[in-house]
C-alpha cells in the first residue's frame, strides 16, 4: 500500500449525530476533508466508516497518519 497524502497538519472539528455514519478519507486526496470523495478510486485506499457514539464535537485527522483513526492523536506535529 502507498502512503496517504498529508491533506493537512491539523485537525478539523466536526459535530457529529450519535448513530450516523461517517466516511473518512483514508487517502487525503479528498477535497471534501475530512471526509471521502472517491478521490481514492483506482488506487490502494479506501474510506474508513465512523458512527458516532454519542452527538458533538470529534476531530477528524487531516494528516492521515493518526494512530486512532479516523480521530487525531497529534500525530501531525511529528510530520516534517
């Protein structure tokens, strides 16, 4: 598998409805971050389903290296 694009070096807050699914973009081609687009078709990614667990705030990873995916750790402050 290819490593994902670095779509961004920092969270984006989104509010999320408990029990709604959510479709990470796994390859960080999508312009609708955080987010899948199909941006990904032809290649090794695919998204990443998220349902919610409770509504409010989560932090979507933008940098696509998180360890808690699809939820930013911080891992972006360690990218160059």
């Amino acid at each position: 598998m290819t490593e994902p694009v670095v779509a961004g070096k920092a969270p984006i807050g989104v509010n999320v409805e408990e029990g709604k699914t959510y479709y990470w973009c796994t390859c960080g081609k999508s312009a609708g971050q955080p987010f899948c687009d199909g941006s990904h078709r032809g290649g090794d990614f695919a998204p990443q389903a998220y349902t919610a667990t409770k509504t409010g705030q989560v932090w979507f990873c933008t940098c696509k290296h998180t360890a808690g995916a699809p939820l930013c750790d911080g891992s972006h402050k360690k990218l160059p």
